[in-house]
C-alpha cells in the first residue's frame, strides 16, 4: 500500500515571514499584493510523491479567515491542484487526522509541519508519524525537546528530506 502525507500549509508548503492571512481580508487585500515564497523544493517533492503513488494532503488551520478565504488562499498558491485534497478547520485535532487517514494503515501515514501543537502533538495523538521541520523562533523545538517525545518524531532541515521516509 501506497503511503498518506498530510502537509501542513502555513510555514510548512508556504513560507514567508511577511506573508499573511490578513491580506485576504476584503480591505487589506486591496492594499497589500498576494506574494507566495514556495519552500525549497515542495513542488518537486509533491511532484515526485504523487508520482510514486502516494497520497498527499493539505491539512491547514484558520484563525483570521473564514474557511473559503483560506482554500482561495491555497488556491492562489497553486498548490490546490499538485494534491489529492486539500482540508481546511478551525482547529487541527486527532479526529480530524484520523478521518482523513481512515483508508491507511497509521504506519503508512505522515504529518509534517513546523508546529509541536498543530503538527507534532496531533499527529502523535493519532497514532501517526510526526515529521517536524522546523520554521521561526524555535519555540516548537524547545517544546518538543522539554517533552521528552524527540525520539518519537522525525526531525528534518529541509522540505526536500520527506522523500527519504521510508
């Protein structure tokens, strides 16, 4: 059976510190131009997945926008087409993953993303591999090293490294 990659959106596909989801608010997105800094070989790495028959999904979170402002938001990235599906919710929890990895075994499912709250500890929660990229301020590798759970998530510098997972 084919393997299950569910990407987090936000720092993770997309990167960029100025960037935000304020700009797609009616007034600001007016004012500011919609400029999207693609992480270092994420479409070439979802390329190749999809080519090797893995499934791939966009699991990302809104705080600010309704959820239709975000999927234009993944729209506009261009990555809504390179994926199988792209889920957007208030609030990343195991239930979500777990409905979203229902038809793959949990040894065959990945979630990568740069947050130990959003990412880290929800996927741990569903019984999945963790795949933590680092992004920002560190505040989630402090989290996952004073959480004792290090050896349990798989730990990458670059976007490019998930082809290497078995």
């Amino acid at each position: 059976m084919k393997r299950l990659f569910i990407l987090d959106f936000d720092n993770t596909v997309v990167l960029n510190p100025n960037y935000s989801s304020f700009i797609h608010l009616p007034l600001i997105g007016q004012l500011l131009p919609r400029k999207y800094l693609i992480a270092s070989g994420a479409e070439r790495v979802i390329g190749e997945l999809k080519r090797r028959g893995d499934f791939v999904v966009i699991l990302t979170k809104t705080t600010v926008l309704p959820v239709k402002r975000k999927m234009v938001k993944v729209r506009e990235s261009g990555f809504e087409e390179m994926v199988d599906d792209v889920v957007v919710v208030r609030r990343k929890t195991p239930k979500v993953v777990r409905a979203i990895i229902e038809r793959f075994p949990a040894e065959k499912a990945y979630m990568v993303g740069n947050s130990y709250r959003n990412d880290v500890e929800v996927a741990l929660k569903s019984g999945i591999t963790a795949v933590y990229i680092p992004r920002g301020r560190g505040e989630s590798r402090k989290l996952l090293e004073k959480g004792g759970i290090r050896e349990k998530v798989v730990v990458l510098d670059r976007f490019e490294e998930i082809l290497a997972l078995p």
